[in-house]
C-alpha cells in the first residue's frame, strides 16, 4: 500500500510543479506550489518522519505561502489584475484539492498508514531532538539567529515605510 | 522505491530550477526555489530511514527553517521594491543600490 501511495503522492507533486511552472497568474502558481508542498510531506510521512511532515505543512505550505499571497495582495493595481487571474483549469484544481484530502480519509480511515511504511525509519525522529542540541548545536544556534534577522528585516522595512509615510 | 523517489526529486528539482531561469517574475522565480529545496527535502527524508540516519532528518529540520528565513527575506525585498514604485521584475533591475 505504500508504493502506491509514494506512486500518487510523486506524480502529482510533478504534475502540479509543471503546472506551477506554466501558469501565468502568479496565484494560480502558488496555489500549484501549494498541492506541490502538501504531496512532498505525504511522502515525508510515507518515509517515516511525520515530525517533518507536519512542519512541512505548518512552515511552508502554511507560513510562506501566506506571505507569498500577502506579497501578490501588495502588488500595484495595474500589476494586481494580471497577477490574479485565476485562470487555474478547475478539473485540476479540484484533483488539487481532492488528493490532500483523500489522502486524510486513507489516513485515518486505515489509522494512518503506519509511518514509515515504507519500510524505513519509523523511530527514527525520536533522536533528532538530540541531534539538533548535541553535535548541531552551532548550526542550530546559526539558523535561529537568521530567523531572527530575517524577522527583523521585516518590521524594519516596516517601520521605515511609517517614518516615510509621516 | 529508491528509483521512484529519486525520480521525483530529479523532475521536481529541474521543475523549480526552470521556474527559476524561465520566469522574470521575481515572485515566481522564488516560487522555483522553494519547489527545488523541497525537492531535496525529500531525497534527504527518505535516505534518512533508508540509512537509519537521523542526523538527515535534523540537517532537513535545518533546511526548511532557513529556507523559511530566505522566504521572509525575499519576499520582504520584493514587497520594498514596490513600495519604491519600481517593478519586481528581474530584467527591470540593473544595479544593486544601498
């Protein structure tokens, strides 16, 4: 059952990346990247790691794609129009959607497939806590810094637009 | 198995590198890297349990918060180049200014 779960989850990860990448209407593109972001932590799952998968989807299919529709919502009206036509063809649209949420039913229907039915790693994320604290420490010290600055850059722009805009 | 994922990561991996070169948008070209970098999440994921290597898992935990960092910094720098009235489009930019 596995493979043919990878199977499904693969193909439209590919088939939505070369949707994303023929799409004029940056929404249509991101709302494509999205069906792309929610089949890679399916098969993050499949593998083993529903850790990641999870953070995958909060992170980004949830926290930069929010951003990414924030940054079309701020594009200048002219640019607006043509960057939100949603021309999306619905039938795929629909698969879009559809998929995620069969795979759910599947999910919990069979109580989920059992992580790592793949045949590979089901205990492994227990030790990335570890890991992250013990021999990466320097990069995860390093990583939280630039979220950090990466956070700042943005209420100073912020900041400096209102100091302008006064 | 291995072929499969290693199949996908290849297609989605050279997808998101063509949103990158093909595209002008700067949006879009983003778009492309968060696809490639999601590419190579999946490879990583997947040879992890293969190997039984968690330190994969942790380098791919790594991976996605800094590329959440190059998102934030992004698309902060494309949202900056509207409010100076100019267009997020990468041929319209020629010279790097403070």
């Amino acid at each position: 059952m596995g493979f043919w779960a990878l199977c499904a989850a693969s193909g439209a990860a590919v088939v939505f990346a070369g949707l994303m990448l023929l799409q004029r209407s940056l929404y249509a593109a991101a709302l494509c990247l999205l069906v792309v972001l929610l089949q890679v932590s399916a098969i993050f799952f499949l593998a083993g790691a529903p850790l990641l998968a999870f953070l995958q989807i909060m992170i980004y299919a949830g926290a930069v794609m929010v951003l990414v529709v924030v940054t079309i919502m701020a594009a200048p009206a002219a640019a607006r129009r043509r960057f939100a036509a949603l021309e999306a063809p619905w039938p795929l649209a629909a698969v879009g959607l559809l998929l995620p949420a069969a795979e759910l039913a599947v999910f919990f229907k069979r109580q989920g497939l059992p992580a790592g039915s793949l045949g590979a790693g089901a205990g492994l994320q227990s030790s990335i806590g570890p890991i992250l604290f013990g021999p990466y420490a320097a990069a995860t010290e390093a990583v939280t810094l630039l979220l950090l600055l990466s956070c700042l850059a943005l209420i100073g722009r912020v900041r400096e637009r209102r100091k302008d805009e006064r | 198995m291995t072929a499969l994922i290693y199949s996908t990561t290849i297609l989605l991996f050279f997808l998101g590198l063509a949103a990158v070169v093909l595209r002008r948008q700067l949006l879009a070209m983003l778009l492309g890297l968060e696809l490639m970098v999601s590419a190579v999440n999946v490879s990583l994921v997947y040879l992890a349990g293969l190997f039984s290597d968690a330190q994969a898992l942790a380098a791919v935990l790594i991976i996605i918060a800094v590329a959440a960092a190059e998102a934030v910094v992004g698309l902060t720098l494309i949202i900056d180049l509207r409010e100076q009235g100019r267009e997020a489009d990468c041929s319209a930019l020629r010279e790097l200014k403070g």
